[in-house]
C-alpha cells in the first residue's frame, strides 16, 4: 500500500527515507494511523509576502508527524543523520563524508530530532532538545557542529531547522567560536523566512557581539518588512 505522506516532512539520506516510507506503510496497513489525509492537511503553505504567525505548523500535521515519528523511531537501530556535501572552514572533515559511522557518533542527531518531534520548541519555555544540544557540543564538538551546519543547508523540514537553531540559542554557557557565525550566515542565506528568522533568534539570545556586521549585511538584502525590523531591533541591542 503506497502511503500518501508528505516525506518533506522529516528528510534523511534516501535509504533511511526508503526505510521510513515502509515504516509509514507498514503503520498504516496496522490501522495504527488513518490513511485518510492529504497534503494541504499536513502542512500550512502560504504564497506572497507572508506574516510571522502563517508559518506555523498545521496542528494537525504535526500530532500526525510525532505520532509516525514515534513508532518510526522504535525501528531504527542505528542512523547516520549526517546529510551529503562538504563542509566550509574548519567543519571539513572526512567522517561527515561517511554514509556509514558508529551508531554512537549519530544518536545524539537522532534523539535531538525525536525531541524537536515530540514536542515544539515555544517561546518562554524551556525544551528536552537544549539540554541534548548542549551534552552534544561537549562530548563531541565537530561532530556535532558538522552536524548542525549540515543540517541547516540539506534539511528539507524548515521546522525541524529553525526548532534547532531556537535551541541552540539558548544553550549557555556555549563556545563562541567562529563555528556559530558560520553556522548563522548558513541560516541567514537560508530560502525560507522561518530559518532566517531562528537564526536572528539564536544570535539575539547568545548576544554575539561580533554579529552584528553579519547582520547590517544582511538586513541591506532581505526582502521581508518585519524581519528586516527585528534584525534592525536585534543589531541595535547587540550594539549596546
């Protein structure tokens, strides 16, 4: 039975999503789920100049997603979530090239994205995916700063991207090294407005100084009005 899943949803290498599509047959011919959905249904699109609160998640879509989520990841035993291509700088390195490495290298990928399922990252409130990210950079630095650049240029879920860029900005005490600029300016570039804005979240939040040129360059170029406003507001605090 072909399911009828968005599989933009969640992304990964194209065996691990060959393996989620069975999952997502296989739990639907159980009757775990109701096949009965489309598309518009899952995600909430919008064309235009769309304001903040438009790219939200449908509620739907998203009990849905962590409902297969969760059963998905009760099959895995072992993944890499890193994505394919190279690294810039010093996030070149031969083991992000590897489409197979110790399952213990990879967890840490694997339980901050079931976390980010679980559970949406919200305003005021503090989320599992922090703590994680934070274990994560000091037990395994470049894995892990690989890991996040990668994610934010080859991820195909927006949300699972700015989620993640959210939760960084509030892992303190963190390094801030030239990684997180990098890191910003890949989020920055980034197509959609959701990411872009996440990562004026994770710079403001961090309160890195050295930012605020990364941003004056950027503000000249974007083409949103109430992102290029909160980018002005951001670079002006970090200014003081």
């Amino acid at each position: 039975m072909a399911s009828h899943i968005n599989t933009e949803l969640i992304s990964f290498s194209p065996e691990i999503l060959v393996s989620f599509e069975q999952s997502v047959d296989s739990i639907v011919e159980a009757g775990t789920i109701n096949q009965d959905f489309s598309e518009s249904e899952l995600w909430e699109t919008t064309t235009g100049d769309p304001t903040y609160e438009e790219y939200n998640y449908s509620r739907k879509g998203a009990d849905l997603q962590r409902k297969i989520w969760t059963l998905f990841v009760h099959e895995l035993s072992q993944i890499s979530y890193l994505s394919p291509g190279k690294c810039e700088n010093e996030f070149k390195s031969s083991e992000t090239s590897e489409s197979l490495v110790k399952e213990e290298d990879t967890l840490f990928a694997l339980d901050i994205i079931s976390a980010i399922n679980a559970e949406p990252v919200e305003d005021g409130f503090s989320h599992p995916a922090e703590e994680l990210l934070k274990k994560s950079l000091a037990r395994s630095p470049q894995k892990t700063f690989s890991w996040l650049y990668n994610t934010v240029h080859y991820e195909r879920n927006i949300g699972i991207v700015a989620s993640i860029l959210k939760c960084l900005g509030r892992v303190k005490p963190i390094d801030r090294g030239d990684w997180i600029i990098h890191i910003a300016r890949a989020a920055l570039e980034h197509h959609d407005v959701e990411v872009r804005d996440a990562a004026v979240q994770m710079l403001e939040l961090l309160e890195i100084e050295r930012a605020v040129e990364l941003l004056e360059q950027h503000m000249k170029r974007e083409q949103v009005g109430w992102l290029r406003d909160y980018i002005e507001s951001v670079t002006q605090d970090l200014k003081e």
